[in-house]
C-alpha cells in the first residue's frame, strides 16, 4: 500500500499535497505573515475554491494563522500563504498578532495593578 493509499484509508475523503494547494509557493500574495497573526474576513466565501473558503468560513471571530492551519489540517506554510492571498483579495484582513494584543492585555493589567 503506498502512502497515499493509507491516507486516503485514514478518513481522509481526498488527499491533495500541500504543495499543490499553495501551487508550489511558500508566500502568498500579500507577503510572509508571522503565525501569529489575528486575521478575520471581510467579504464571503463566495467564488472561492474550497481552500480558501474554508479559511474565510472558520474567519468570522478572530483566529490566529496558527490556529486556521489546525482547523483546515493543513500545515502552517499553507495556511500562509492562503491568508495571504485571501488578504491581497481583501477577502480576510489582518489585525496585529495575538502576541501584540496579549501583551497590550498585560501592560493594562499591570497599570491597572499599580493604580491599586
């Protein structure tokens, strides 16, 4: 059995290489985005294959590329250079980093503290 036979025997209804997805590219459109990057949709899904939908569909709350590569199970240069691409189509934007935000959170936190 070769390996693509067990992955489609693994539950997997197609298997489609990653390099195929991202038609051999490492970076999207828009650039290298950090795996940090808060990223939400602005426009529908509509129009777009299957890949990119599903990352604009899982975009209504804010999610971090890291967190997209999980939810599409796919690896996390993938799910890059899809939001990357979806942010040049203005499909998704990008909102800081989870990182940045959760260090606003902790500097709040600490005024907050000291004003005590």
């Amino acid at each position: 059995m070769s390996d693509d036979n067990a992955l489609q025997d693994s539950g997997h209804e197609s298997f489609v290489r990653p390099y195929i997805i991202t038609a051999g590219r490492t970076v999207g459109q828009a650039g290298d985005i950090p795996i940090e990057t808060l990223v939400v949709a602005r426009l529908s899904n509509e129009g777009l294959n299957p890949d990119y939908a599903a990352v604009v569909d899982l975009c209504t709350t804010p999610l971090s590329v890291a967190e997209i590569a999980v939810h599409i199970h796919q690896p996390i240069g993938v799910a890059r250079v899809l939001v990357a691409d979806l942010t040049a189509s203005s499909h998704v934007e990008q909102h800081g980093t989870a990182a940045s935000e959760g260090a606003a959170i902790v500097r709040r936190l600490l005024d907050g503290i000291r004003s005590l």
